[in-house]
C-alpha cells in the first residue's frame, strides 16, 4: 500500500478534492468494498485534464480483482 496522506480527510475535504463525476464504488451484500477516483494533479493550466487515480480495496477484498473491475468501469464510462 503507498499513500501520500498522514490522516484521514473529512468527507467534505475528500469531496472538493476528487473529480465530482469520476468517482466509483464497489458493493457487495449493500457494503462498500472498494472505490476509484481521479483527482486533477494541480490547478495550473498546462496540467488541465491530467489527473492522479485513487483506489482503496478493503482487507477482506483483496485479490478478488475489485480494483481491476474499477478501473475498466472507470474507463469505459470516460469513453462514452
């Protein structure tokens, strides 16, 4: 696992950080077992549509291939 935060961030702080409609969730049995998400790497214009993608998959999903699912959800709908 690699991150590049020392805390938890509160939803709201989560929320203006990721890309409002490039955000995904994985369920099973009504509960969150994984998601992805792309966040812009900065605000300067030469970097406009370049972004950093997010995944977290809990403990007890692992090597279920949840994030790969994710990920081609996530690129499937940028396509359309």
């Amino acid at each position: 696992m690699a991150t590049f935060e020392t805390y938890v961030p509160g939803e709201q702080v989560w929320d203006e950080r990721h890309h409002a409609t490039l955000r995904f969730v994985a369920e099973e049995h009504n509960r969150v077992i994984g998601w992805i998400a792309i966040s812009p790497v900065s605000t300067h214009t030469v970097y406009s549509g370049v972004g950093e993608v997010s995944v977290y998959i809990s403990n007890k999903s692992k090597g279920k291939s949840i994030a790969s699912k994710l990920q081609h959800h996530k690129i499937q709908i940028k396509i359309l």
